[in-house]
C-alpha cells in the first residue's frame, strides 16, 4: 500500500469513527485581492508541518509562489509528512475566508507526536500545559513547540522525554501578536470593555456571576463573545475570545488574555480591580479559598488597604500550604505597615510563625530583628517581640542566645506579658535549661514557680510536671519522672484527650523503657499513638509507632515491628525528615540483619549511610560504615569488604574514633585470617590494643579469639594463655561464646569445643540468624561425638535449614560466596557422613 493510499485509508477510518477534524481550508480567487498577513499566514503554514492543507483557487497562475511551495519535491503531498494532503484545484467561487477548527486536549498528544522525531510517549504535563496556553490552536501550538524544543524546555533523554514548566513568559511572534490586534480592533467598544475586564481576573468565572454583576451595557457583549465560542471554530480574521464551559466562562487560551494584559493596559485597571473585588464579596457569600484568595488579588491593586489586609490575612490563616501561608502573611504585612502598628505586629507574629514551621529560622530571626528597634517605646511589644526571638533562637538550638532572653524577661518583665505568653517564656526557659544540662536550675524554677502562683490554671500545672518530669528522667531519676508525669496527668480532665496528654503518656512510655517494663512502656506509647491519630498530629503519630516498633522488637515481634517501621518510613519520606529517615532506615538494617536477610539488611545501610552524610554526622557514618564491613564479610564479598575498612579508618582516626577504628580492624583481621595473610596477627593485635585503651573488655575478646585461631594453628605457646583468659570470660556471652566455638571446630580441636560446650549459656530466641544455624551445628556435633546421632541429624537439619533460608533471600552475587566458608563446608561434610545427603 503506498503512503497516499495509507492517508487515505486512514482518513475514511477517522469519517467512520467519527473523530474526523475539519481541515485548513483557503478559498481565494484574485492574488491583488490577498491581504499581506494572510499571504504570510499562507506560508507560514506550509512550511510547518500541519495536517489537511486545502487550497481552492481560481487559477494556480494567480499565486504562483503558493502553488510551487505546496507542490514541492512531491505532487499534491508536502516533503517529510504523512498527515498532510495538499489539494491544488481551479474554482471560480469567490470566497475571501479561511477557518480552522481547534484540537481537543486528547488531540494534542497525536499532534506533537507528528511534529517529534522520536516516538516515545510524550509527559502529560506537556499536553495540558499546551492545552491550558493555547486551547487548541494550531498556530500557537506549533509556535510553543517549536519554542520548547529551542529553549530546551522539551528536551529527549535517556529514550524519553523530559518537559520543564517555562520559567519565563514566552512571547508571541510578530505575525501572531499582529493578527490577535487586527481581530481585538474588529470587536465592539463595549465587546473590548468587556474583554478588558476580564482579564484582571486569575479564576475560571461562573456566568450567572457575570450576567449578575456588570453593567446591563456589557451583558449584550458577554453574550455575543461566549454564543461564537460555542461554535468552536477559529476564524482568523473574527477571533473567539472567550469559551463558556459547564456554566463557566474563560478566556480561549491564556494567550490570549496574557495579549489583553500586555497590550491594553489602561488607567481604567485600578477602577476594574475596585468593581471586582466588590462584585465578588457580593457574589459569594461564603468564599471558598480560592475566591478569598481572588478577592485579596483585587483588593491589592486599589487604595483600599484595610480591605487588603484584611484579605491576605484571612488567606494566610485559612492556607493549608505553607508556603502560601508565607506569602499571603508576607502580603498583609506590606498593608499593614499602610495602617498602623498593632496590625504589624500581628502579621509579623503570624508571619514569623509561619517561617519557625517551615524551618526557615534565618528569616524569622531576621525578621523580628528589623521591627524590633520600632518598638523600643511599647514595652510590652518590645518584650513580646523578645520572646519570639528568644524562641527562634531555642528552635535553632542556639540555646545560649535564647537563655540570656529568657532569664532577662523571666527575672524583670515576667508580669508584664499576657498570662498565656509569660507561661509561654516560662515553659521555654526551663526547657532550655534542660536542654543546656542545667537541670537543677530548671528543677528550682518550676517549683518555685509552682509554690508561688497559687491561681495557676490546671493546664499550666500538668505542663510544668510534665516538664519537671522531664528533668528528672534527664537527672536519671525515673522514679520520680514517673511520680510527676501522674501528677501532670491529674490536673488534666480524665475523659477529655488533649495533645498535652498524649505528650506525658508518651514520656511515660519512655520512662517505662528505661526501667525495663516493655509491657508497660507498649501501653502507654499506644495510649499516646491513640490520641495522635485522633488529632491528626501525623508527626507525633508517627514518631511514636517508631516507638512502638522499637518494643515489639526487643519483645521479639518481628513482625510487626517491620511493619510500623515501615509505615512510619512512608510518612517521613513525604515529609523529607532526614532525622527519623536514618533512625528507620538504620533500625530496618539491624532487624533485617537480625532476621539473616543480608540484602535488605545492606539496602536500609546503605539508606541510612547517605542519610548520615546529608547530616554531616562522621561518628553516626563510621557506625553505619562497620555495620556494611560486617554484611560483607559475612556475605564473603570481601573486596568490597576491604574497600569500606579503608574509608573506615581515615575516618575514625580523623575522629579520633576508637571504638569504630578497633571494630574496623579486627574485620580487617578477620578476612586477612580467611586468607592466610600473616598481617591478620599485628592488625589483631592493633585492634585487643584499641578496645582496651578505652575499656571495652568484651570487644577485646573478638581479636583475641582471632589472634588465639592464628597462634593456635602455628602450636604457638602463646595460645594457651588465651585459651584460659578466653574461656574464663567468654561463657555469659551468647556472642563470644559461638565466636570461640567457631574457631575451635575450625581449628578441629573437638576435645576443648567439647569441654566448653556444656558451660555455655545461650538463649536461642536472642540470637541472630547467623548465630542461630552456628548454634545447631554445635549441638549436633555435641551429641554425635556423644554418639546420639538422631539428635545430632536434627540439628544439623535445623541449621541447614536455616542456611537454606538465608542463601534464598540473598542476590545472584552474593549466593555465589556465601556458602563457601569451613564452617558450613564441615556442616556439609557431617551430614554427608551421617548419611543424610542433604544439599541445598
């Protein structure tokens, strides 16, 4: 089939399907009688690449330049195109009009996809971005394309394509500004007042609205603009203006009313915005927010400043987005400085407000500091403005700064503020105390407070015990934590929830932690998630099943413990808290670690890892860094192993970690040892040196097990000197002991792996998973060197099983490595021996 015949087929499917759109139509008859715009129209089109292209012509001798251009390279069909058919034929009608009819949103997407080299899926966004500016229209379509791909707004990128939303307002060519002017001047005086109108509106308008409330003069027009837009037809030289959909009335394309904004600005703007803004307070009674937030708009181009204020107040405090928040309370300050002092002092305080929300201290801090020196003579202003900085300054942790604000308004002008606020700088200062490690002087402030003020309402007296519950629980006191977070509770109503009581019941929680009562500290943390989730505080609501998770783990509910992590992971990715992001992230890593799922348990490291960095926290990333060593290791990826090590240690001794730097190179050890490096004995060494310079005994044990496995193989004396300070020291450590025993069946020493056995103490719902197979395997070759070989089946059965499970969950790579150490290499043979032939 050839391409005509293709196009053609594909022309009488869409007449079928009945989605055929009108074609380009030019029906002229004289070349003098051709107006100059719509020659230029004429080849401006041809040269572009739009579809269904007719020209109807008396004689082709009449427009030679035409003819030639629209037969070019190809009869009757345009070069590089299969959706455009060019008809040249003679008629001796005489019809000066040319029309086009607009695309459909849906018809966008084909459109631009002729108009793309490449076929992939062209965004969403892109389509109705177009379709918003343009409605349509083929002209400024093609014009806006052409534009994107020039400016790089539309850009192809790894097989697809990538849109940016421009930055700036992309103005019309010469030709399409020209043609928009010739068809505003052929309007009606009272069609252009109309239009004029209009455009000072951000909205889609209700048509009953303005058939209401402009002028009687004005209807005629309004309705003769929206009746042509009902037609849909683009007629170049009568243009639509306006398009009325579903009762609503907007402009053709923002295009054009960007023109009318542009082009026919007038000292009538300011008397429009003044009619308006009265017309929509009129109009809707009970505005939405986005009518409050037009109506502001309004209010703000006239002198009415009142009303301006007003407005941009109510839009900052109905805003759900802060950020719009911030910009209404930003506006409204600029009128309030029109008016008078009181109300600058409102919109700063909402405004600074506002910014502490959204973390933007600097600009709150700077902004109090600019109206600060204004109200030097009102004093209570003057002090309250203080305290807002004082509370800034506690939010950016700079607690020295907010102390000295804090003790000078507590010692000198305490009575001075509103009951509420002096409560307020009160509840503050003592906090900040806390914060500083100056427990004892808040503890004297609260009770001295407390002793003092004998009206103080029940609410402020629970706040206060919880504070000073707080400070006990810092000073280590849990009892007494605890005796002041029921005491708070008290003053509190016993049927009625508060955000106050969810707080204590959350310390509560804390405190129980601490004393080691799980079932307690579960009861209080779910009596505080309850309260959260009915308030909606989704921060504190997740923070807290945090809490919760962290119970369910150390009570051994795996289960559930993943799943609140993971809830709560899901909100503070929203929310893009890097703070409760690493705690997750790192508490996901341990359990998974746990649990013997090495891959999920290196991708939560991983996370948090990058997590730390962001924070620039070196000592949190060292920790995170030997947690992957040991993933590694135990996965036996020991290259990249060695390649965290060496991060590790430039780190650490930058640090002057010890700790992380010990724990580094007894790994290092370790896999040196695997590979019969004779360095693994001095970097054992360096690490027993390191655990000890800072008292870490039981850390020490690890190297020294290494040292005792090199030592031991080369009949080193030396090796029965730490056989007897291992083995007198290891037996109360589940880990150290399964460490030993580790070694001891490596080194085949069946004689002292029998004697230690029996005097080792191990929970086995406390171990890992790693742990927990080396510990079945050791009970089986306790009982078949015991000659109970059923018993001895069982566990080795167990612990293959659980080997099993682990190679299962790990990737492709890491499957290859993992089951190619001695010790599960002497599971295998033992089993082979006693006859089981099992394999995974």
């Amino acid at each position: 089939m050839t391409r005509e015949q293709e196009d053609k087929r594909t022309r009488e499917q869409e007449n079928k399907n009945g989605k055929a759109r009108n074609p380009i139509i030019f029906i002229l008859d004289n070349a003098d009688k051709v107006p100059d715009l719509l020659y230029d129209w004429m080849k401006y089109l041809l040269e572009s690449e739009i579809k269904d292209i007719h020209f109807i012509i008396s004689s082709k001798e009449h427009l030679p330049e035409i003819f030639e251009l629209a037969t070019k390279e190809h009869k009757n069909t345009l070069k590089g195109s299969s959706q455009r058919h060019i008809d040249i034929e003679e008629k001796s009608t005489i019809i000066n009009e040319f029309q086009l009819q607009n695309l459909t949103e849906n018809e966008i997407a084909p459109f631009i996809q002729n108009k793309l080299t490449k076929c992939e899926q062209i965004p969403d966004k892109v389509i109705s971005y177009l379709y918003k500016q343009t409605n349509g229209n083929l002209f400024l379509l093609n014009f806006l394309l052409t534009n994107f791909k020039q400016e790089n707004y539309l850009q192809y990128k790894d097989n697809k394509w990538l849109f940016t939303t421009p930055d700036k307002i992309i103005n019309l060519p010469e030709s399409i500004t020209k043609l928009l002017k010739n068809n505003f001047a052929s309007l009606t005086l009272s069609q252009q007042e109309m239009l004029k109108f209009l455009s000072v509106f951000t909205i889609t308008l209700p048509y009953d609205f303005l058939l209401k409330c402009v002028k009687t003069s004005l209807r005629q027009s309004l309705s003769s603009l929206t009746n042509n837009a009902e037609n849909e037809i683009y007629y170049l030289f009568n243009s639509n203006w306006l398009k009325k959909e579903d009762d609503f009335v907007r402009f053709d394309s923002d295009y054009k009313k960007l023109f009318i904004i542009n082009n026919y600005k007038t000292d009538h703007n300011k008397h429009y915005y003044e009619i308006s803004s009265q017309m929509l307070e009129q109009y809707f009674q009970q505005p939405s927010s986005e009518i409050l937030q037009e109506i502001a708009h309004h209010y703000m181009k006239t002198d009415k400043f009142q009303k301006s204020y007003d407005y941009t107040m109510l839009c900052g405090d109905t805003n759900e987005n802060i950020n719009k928040k911030i910009y209404w309370y930003e506006k409204s300050l600029q009128f309030a400085k029109k008016l008078d002092k009181n109300k600058v002092f409102k919109s700063i305080h909402k405004l600074m407000s506002a910014y502490v929300k959204n973390n933007q201290f600097v600009k709150a801090e700077n902004l109090i500091a600019c109206y600060l020196p204004s109200y030097e003579t009102d004093k209570k202003t003057f002090i309250r403005l203080r305290a807002y900085l004082a509370n800034i300054y506690f939010k950016e942790e700079k607690f020295s700064e907010a102390l000295r604000i804090y003790k000078d308004i507590y010692d000198y002008y305490l009575t001075d503020l509103p009951e509420k606020e002096s409560f307020d700088v009160l509840d503050n200062y003592t906090a900040d105390l806390t914060n500083l490690g100056n427990y004892d002087k808040a503890k004297c402030i609260i009770e001295t407070y407390l002793s003092t003020e004998q009206n103080l309402k029940k609410v402020y007296v629970a706040r206060l015990k919880n504070e000073l519950g707080i400070v006990m629980y810092l000073k280590n006191e849990p009892d007494k934590a605890l005796k002041n977070y029921f005491l708070a509770l008290q003053n509190l109503n016993q049927y009625e929830p508060s955000q106050l009581k969810g707080q204590i019941f959350n310390n509560i929680g804390g405190v129980y932690i601490k004393k080691g009562d799980l079932i307690n500290a579960d009861k209080y943390y779910h009596k505080a998630y309850k309260i959260y989730n009915q308030f909606n505080v989704l921060w504190l609501k997740y923070s807290t099943l945090i809490n919760i998770a962290t119970i369910n783990r150390m009570l051994g509910n795996f289960e559930k413990a993943r799943t609140y992590w993971e809830e709560s992971l899901n909100y503070f990715e929203f929310k893009q808290s890097i703070l409760s992001l690493s705690e997750i992230h790192n508490n996901l890593g341990s359990l998974y670690f746990y649990l013997g799922d090495y891959s999920k348990s290196k991708y939560h490291f991983q996370r948090t890892l990058k997590l730390y960095q962001k924070q620039n926290n070196p000592d949190t990333m060292l920790m995170t860094l030997n947690n992957l060593v040991e993933l590694n290791f135990l996965c036996r990826d020991f290259v990249e192993a060695e390649k965290i090590i060496a991060k590790v240690i430039q780190l650490a001794k930058k640090r002057h970690n010890i700790f992380e730097l010990a724990y580094s190179y007894y790994f290092l050890g370790k896999i040196y040892l695997e590979a019969n490096n004779k360095l693994a004995e001095e970097i054992f060494l360096n690490s027993a040196e390191l655990f000890a310079s800072i008292n870490e005994k039981d850390e020490k044990l690890k190297p020294q097990i290494g040292l005792y496995e090199i030592y031991a193989k080369n009949q080193d004396a030396q090796s029965m000197n730490l056989f007897e300070e291992i083995t007198s020291n290891i037996t109360e450590s589940p880990e150290l002991s399964l460490l030993f025993l580790c070694s001891l069946i490596r080194l085949h020493k069946l004689d002292e792996f029998m004697n230690l056995m029996p005097n080792v103490c191990i929970q086995e719902n406390k171990l890992t998973a790693e742990n927990k197979w080396q510990y079945h395997f050791f009970i089986g070759i306790h009982n078949q060197e015991n000659n109970s070989l059923e018993d001895a089946i069982y566990h080795y059965k167990v612990a293959m099983e659980i080997i099993k499970e682990m190679w299962d969950k790990l990737d492709e790579q890491s499957k290859q490595n993992y089951l190619n150490d001695k010790l599960k290499i002497e599971l295998k043979d033992r089993m082979d021996r006693t006859f089981c032939n099992y394999s995974i």
